[in-house]
C-alpha cells in the first residue's frame, strides 16, 4: 500500500511540474513574439555572430552546414536556425 501511494504521489509530482514547464514555455514563446515585434517596429536587427561565413555556406548551397553554423553561433533551436538561414537567401 506504501509503494502505491508513494507511485501516485511521483505521478502527481511530475504532472505538476510538466504543466509549470508548459505554461512557462508558452509564456515565453509569447514574450518572444512581442519583442520580434518592437524589434521589427523599430527597424532593428538582431547581430549574427558569424553572419558573414554563414551567407557564404549559403552562397555556396550548403544549407545544412549553414543551419549548423547559425545554431553553434546563436544557441538556437533546429526549426528557429533553418527559418533564419531561409531568410538569409
């Protein structure tokens, strides 16, 4: 009886905090947006590190190895490098 009450209380515990992680996800991917926005509204550009060897991986077709060298330079997600290197054809 000990062991199924302790296994519920695990449950329990790791559905808590799944759903803290997911609201603080979520919360996140939207203050993202509105700072892409005021970026955007004020005509202003995030620095690339990089940048230069990145469009000439582009330039020469290389898209994987240019997502590889955006995500080492920014620390960014697969999905996010792919669409920033798209926008830098």
């Amino acid at each position: 009886m000990d062991i199924l009450f302790l296994a519920c209380l695990v449950i329990l515990g790791i559905w808590a905090v799944q759903k803290n992680v997911s609201r603080a996800e979520r919360t996140a991917a939207r203050v993202e947006r509105k700072l892409d926005l005021v970026l955007q509204h004020l005509d202003l550009h995030e620095e690339i590190p990089d940048k230069d060897a990145i469009v000439a991986l582009v330039r020469e077709g290389r898209t994987v190895q240019a997502i590889k060298a955006y995500r080492e330079a920014t620390g960014a997600g697969l999905l996010e490098a792919k669409q920033a290197v798209d926008r830098l054809t």
